[in-house]
C-alpha cells in the first residue's frame, strides 16, 4: 500500500486567482530510433510510489491495450520525484510530461498520446493542462497549443483539485475538457466536492474508497473513455 501525499490548502486555494528539479525529455537518435507507436500513455504515479506508472497506471495501461485492438501501445512513466516535498515534486512532474509530450510530438508525430495520473500524478497531469494561472508555490506547465492536438485523452484518478477549489479538471481545462475524464470514487475524500480546505489525514489518504481504483474497475473505466477518442 504506497502513500499518498497531498498540498495544503492554504498552497491550493489560489489555484484560480493567485498570481524542476528534473525531466528527461523523449529523445530518439536517428541511429538507434524505435519504431513510433500508435499510442503513448503518458502517465504520473501517486506520492511516494516506486519509478515507474504505479498501480493505477498499471492497470489503465493494461485496460487500454485490451480496448485498442491491434494499435502498439507505449508508455511513458513521467520521471519525477514524487516526494513528499509537493510543491517542487508535482511542479517538477508536471514540467517533465510538458517536455516529453512536445518531444514525443516532435519525433513521432503520428502517434496519438493519452494523459493520465493519480494522486499527486494527477495534479501534475492538472498543471499541464488547465488554465496556466500561477498558484501559490506551484508552477504550471502546460503544453503549448500547437502540441496540444496530439493528446488524444487525458485521464486523472484520485485528483484533490475538486476538494480544494470545488472544480473538476474538466470546468478548469477548457481546450482539454471534451477529451477529459476526472475520476473520483465514491466517497472518495480526497477529490469529493467541498471536502474541506485542510490538509487530508492519514486516514483519508488510505481510505478504502481512495485506494479503491483499480479493484473498483474504475481504472478500466477512464481506459475505456480515452480508447473512445483514440
């Protein structure tokens, strides 16, 4: 059971109005280039989850191979501390999936690239791509327009953006809100409405409704909403 690790409210609630450590940008040598795939997950573990596109991730990948018949499905885990210091780990994630989706779209620009995260994976999914507004220690980075066509889908999972301004991805993501979907299990308190401005509590963070994505099926549900626009 990995942990989980969310900003204070006092760093969100300017998400709408307030005035990296590292990323690894796709390369490809001409020499030893792969061949590009049909689709590329792009996807951003939860707090403290080993490298890689976590459990969730994992079984959104999985799904979404199952639903894309004979397509080639690559993935790229976003390359980021995942820390507990949230501020510059979500930052950093967020400025790390920027430079590999304008890379990726440079190199191979054929394939179609789908979005995702969870946790704090997805608020660094949210500062690619809603309103590039500076919030409060935060950075966003959001992937320029003339990039931006070649994200097929974005799917965040677990996103306390909706707990803390009361706005799903999809009301503060407008060139991205048709191809959108913004989980949250039931009684999830993480991302529920109106959760409350503190920060979430142990007991929250590992609650059984918000570790609950994959054997919910929840997972499966957001691959199958981004295969519908692949």
């Amino acid at each position: 059971m990995c942990q989980h690790g969310f900003v204070s409210a006092r760093r969100v609630v300017c998400f709408l109005g307030c005035g990296a450590l590292m990323w690894a940008p796709f390369t490809m040598s001409s020499a030893h280039a792969a061949p590009c795939p049909d689709i590329e997950v792009v996807f951003a573990r939860a707090t403290t989850e080993p490298p890689g596109v976590g459990q969730v991730g994992q079984a959104f990948v999985d799904s979404l191979r199952s639903q894309v018949g004979n397509r080639s499905v690559a993935v790229y885990a976003v390359d980021y501390p995942a820390s507990e210091d949230f501020t510059n780990s979500a930052s950093a994630g967020a400025d790390n999936a920027r430079a590999h989706v304008q890379a990726m779209a440079a190199n191979c620009p054929a394939t179609r690239v789908v979005l995702g995260g969870y946790s704090q994976g997805a608020l660094a999914i949210d500062l690619t791509t809603a309103i590039p507004l500076s919030m409060a220690g935060f950075t966003p980075a959001p992937i320029p327009p003339e990039v931006a066509d070649h994200v097929a889908a974005v799917a965040v999972f677990g996103n306390p953006l909706d707990r803390y301004i009361g706005m799903p991805l999809t009301a503060v993501s407008p060139s991205y809100a048709d191809r959108t979907i913004d989980v949250c299990a039931a009684g999830d308190p993480i991302c529920l409405p109106a959760g409350g401005m503190s920060t979430p509590t142990r007991e929250e963070m590992f609650s059984d409704a918000h570790l609950s994505y994959v054997k919910s099926g929840l997972a499966s549900q957001g691959a199958g909403f981004a295969a519908g626009r692949l």
